[in-house]
C-alpha cells in the first residue's frame, strides 16, 4: 500500500532506465555505466525502486546484473533492484537468483489477444502458469511483483479476462500489480477510468502504472493514473524507452509535487546531474526545451521577461531552476532588451553608466541578427568590443572585401575602402587570409602616401566553453610614430574580427586619437 506521510501521500517511484530505457534504439550501457547509474539514482535521487535488466537476454546482460547485485549488497540496496522475468517454468527464476537478485517483475499477459494468439492458451492455462511461477519464485526466496502486459488493451478489448486473471491472483503473494500501457495508446481519461476500475475493484492491492509515450501522453496519463489511486509509477532518466519511449521522471516528479502536492523521496537538486550522466552515457541528447533537464528551458529570451522579473519575478513559476540544481539565465540576442542585458552583466559583476548599456545593448541586437544566441561567457568581450576603443566618426569606412582560399595556391584578397569619402581598391596574395588582406589594404595607403603601422601581436581569444560558433576577439598590436597600443574586435569568424580591428586601427589613425598602451587588460 501507498506510504503516509500525515495526510499527505507518498508516491513510489520505480525507474527502469536500465530495462526499459535501454531498448531504445541504439542504446546500449556497458556494465560500469550501469553499475554508476544504479548507484546515481539509489544513492543520489533516492527513487524507490530500479529495474535493472530482462532475464535470459545475454551473457553480457548476466555479467551486468552480477556486477550491479554486488554493489547493491554491500550499500544495502539488493531489496531495491528489479529484474524482469517470464513466465517460463523456473528459467528465469533461476537465472535471477543466479546473479544474485531477490526481486522478479514476473511477466504475464494483461490482454486476451497476448494471450490467445502470441502463448496459444486458454486464460486458465495462463493463470495456472503464473501461479506455479510465483510459487518457484517465493520457494526461491524471490520476492514477486507481477507486470500484467498490454493491459490498457486489456481493458478496452477484453475486461473480463483481465478480471479473471486478477481474481485468480489477488491472493497469491504478489507484492505489486504493475499496470503497463505498453503500446502507449491509452488518453488520459481511460487511464483514469481503467485505474479506478482496477483500484476500485481490488482496494487491497497495491498498483503501479507504466506510461508509455506514444501519442506523448505519458507524464499527463500518469497524473490522472495517480488521482486515480495509484501508489506507484515507472519512469526513465530522460524519457527514454522503445519507440516514443517512458514518462520522463523529471517531469514526472515535478507533476507530482507541484500539480497534485504529493510527496516522493526523490531528491530534485540531484535530477539535472544524473540526466547529463545518463545522457553521456546512452548517446541520446536531450532536447533543448525538454522540462527541467533542457538547455533552454530556464533561460528567458524576451527583455521585457527579464525586466518582469526585476519587478516582483513576474515571470516566475515554481518551477525554479535551483530546485533541479540549475540556475535562470537571460538571452543575449536579438530579442533581448536593456534588462536582458543588465541581469547578465550583474551575473558578471559589471556594472555600466546608462549609455555604455545602450552602446553595448545595441551591439547584441546586431550580433544577435546573425546568431540566435549570444553566450554569457561571450558578454565580456563584447563589453570589451563596444567600450574600449569603439570609434563614433569613421573616415575610414570597409565597403567590400573578398577573401579566397583554395588548396595549393596562395591566400587572395581584394579590398575595397572608402577614405574621406572617395573610394580606392586592390587585390594582393599572402600566406594567409588576413596577411593577403592587409597587403591589399596597404597597398591603397602607400598609393596615398599614408604611413602605415607595425604589427607587433596578433592574439584570437575564444570564450571559456565556446562552441565552433562562438564569437571570438582578436587582438592586434600595433606600432606607430613610437606609439604602441592595441585594437580589438569580435566576430565568429577569426578572420573577420582582425579586420574589423584593423579598421579601427586605421581610424585612430586618421583621427590623431592614438593612445599609447593605454588600455584596460582583457576580461
């Protein structure tokens, strides 16, 4: 029966990741890997209960489960382990006990088609089976829950011989009866009702129900399962399971304790880091706006989100990102307002005068139009960009360049200026892109007769944890009239930010404004 807590009710969590979760295609855990997400979801979530492999499925299965049967004796967690087993006379059984586990999830039909077309017998004949199954099992020392397939079908096709299959086991030592939607079709006002029949009918019994995720109904069918009386409910870490795959125990834990004001021993804080563990280790990413575990799905995008939670966290729901172990970011892109942008620079500890969040706010909105998101760890070289040697009036102005690169043959670029307002080209090769650029471009100056400075550095930044499209700084050093100072830029390409450093560079040069290392040192 379901545990009290007071009045409160305490849900039981069982997570089959292990089981049900592997037979999602492609994934495959190595016998570590299960033995580490046994220990994770035991030790640091606290669910109730984990099934952890089908029986017979492979020698390598069988090696898993010993390993894992180890580890949970000597922590005190056998009791707490789950093996799927088959109605098989005392095969199963045997190879369960073998690896050194007391509990079976016994595998009998929930529906008269299973039961007629796939085990050719009479529903007494199962029955019987099932019977003499349990009993090896208890002989055995093996503690029994039995899982009734395909029984959502069960109960729209053929109720009565789902009865019949309950009352013939109402008695017998069964500690659960597992209800499973196994093809997933169920909606949430049959799981309702079928739930209610089955509690109604049996108050005594203790059920579990098995949402699957076909029709994507899975977290909402498990809510109306749970107000249907329910003590218990199966999940996967992250969802996953064959085909659409199992009710997500993120979203499944946060139904229950928000929606319903239930209770469960899971421990939220823990729930992001056993996702990412579990999501190395299957392959299968998580989506980025998948509840409580996705990338996105605590960031606010718009900026008048942002300046709503700045007045009263208006755009706040219980769902705070500290209960999972995670924390609320704000966007910097082309949505993202004057708040936006405050709420990460106070993130960073920078604090800006009213213009120099307009000049830096404007910059993110441009970057922002050609890519979605800016990085919080991208803002300080933006800061960096727009503050430190920003130019207001540009005589110089970059009208066109092309760069070529092409395997075997030197570096190309034509460059296209206007200087006060009348407009100079060339072309030059180099042993580089940006070599073959500034030689272009210095071509023009020493047709003018204009001085042109040393390079002295060539630095490219990349942001902590930046991806392939992360806006890097680069950062030249220059040499001029016994001046040394230095121009910055930033862009996703390279190449591109020491461009736009070099049309700063000649800017301050055409202006006379030439500091003479007189800058702040990078963030």
């Amino acid at each position: 029966m379901e545990t009290v807590v007071g009045e409160v009710r305490k849900i039981e969590i069982m997570d089959t990741t292990l089981r049900d979760g592997e037979q999602t295609s492609g994934v495959s855990f190595g016998a570590q890997e299960k033995v580490s997400v046994v220990s994770l979801l035991l030790e640091e979530l606290n669910v109730d209960r984990v099934e952890i492999a089908s029986a017979r499925v492979s020698e390598g299965e069988y090696q898993s489960v010993q390993k894992i049967a180890q580890w949970a004796k000597t922590h005190g967690y056998i009791d707490r382990l789950e093996v799927l087993g088959f109605v098989d006379g005392t095969t199963s059984l045997e190879w369960i006990a073998n690896a050194g586990c007391k509990v079976v999830n016994l595998l009998s039909k929930g529906s008269l088609k299973h039961c007629t077309y796939q085990l050719r017998k009479t529903a007494s004949e199962h029955l019987q089976d099932v019977k003499n199954c349990i009993a090896s099992a208890r002989a055995m020392g093996l503690r029994v829950n039995l899982y009734l397939e395909d029984w959502s079908n069960g109960m729209r096709d053929s109720k009565e011989y789902v009865f019949q299959m309950m009352d013939g086991l109402k008695e017998e030592p069964v500690t659960r009866f597992m209800l499973p939607d196994t093809l997933g079709v169920l909606n949430p006002d049959e799981t309702r009702q079928f739930c209610g029949e089955m509690i109604a009918r049996y108050p005594s019994l203790h059920f579990d129900f098995h949402a699957h995720n076909d029709y994507d109904l899975a977290v909402a069918n498990v809510f109306e399962a749970i107000k249907a009386g329910v003590q218990g409910v199966h999940v996967t870490v992250n969802g996953l399971g064959e085909r659409a795959g199992n009710a997500p125990l993120t979203s499944v834990i946060a139904l229950i304790h928000d929606h319903m004001g239930l209770q469960t021993n899971v421990d939220e804080s823990k729930l992001y880091n056993v996702s990412k563990v579990v999501e190395s280790y299957s392959g299968v990413r998580i989506p980025g706006n998948k509840p409580i575990i996705g990338d996105n799905v605590f960031t606010q995008v718009a900026g008048i989100h942002a300046d709503g939670d700045k007045k009263k966290n208006l755009y706040f729901s219980n769902l705070m990102p500290e209960r999972f172990g995670r924390y609320r970011e704000y966007a910097l892109g082309k949505n993202a307002g004057r708040s936006n942008i405050i709420k990460n620079l106070e993130a960073l500890g920078i604090e800006l005068d009213e213009e120099s969040t307009r000049k830096v706010t404007a910059r993110i909105i441009e970057l922002g139009d050609r890519k979605e998101i800016v990085n919080l760890d991208e803002l300080p070289y933006i800061v960096s960009d727009v503050l430190k040697n920003g130019l207001d009036n540009k005589d110089i102005q970059m009208l066109n360049y092309s760069l070529t690169l092409t395997d075997g043959l030197r570096p190309t670029a034509t460059v296209k200026l206007s200087i006060k307002g009348e407009v100079y080209q060339q072309t030059a090769a180099g042993e580089g892109q940006y070599h073959a650029f500034s030689k272009a471009m210095f071509k023009i100056y020493r047709s003018l007769n204009k001085p042109v400075p040393e390079l002295i550095d060539y630095e490219v930044v990349i942001p902590p944890g930046g991806k392939t499209n992360a806006y890097v700084q680069t950062v030249i050093t220059w040499k001029f009239e016994g001046k040394v100072f230095k121009t910055r830029a930033l862009d996703i390409d390279q190449t591109v930010a020491a461009i736009k450093a070099t049309m700063k560079m000649l800017n301050m040069l055409e202006s006379g404004n030439i500091p003479n290392m007189n800058y702040l040192p990078l963030p």
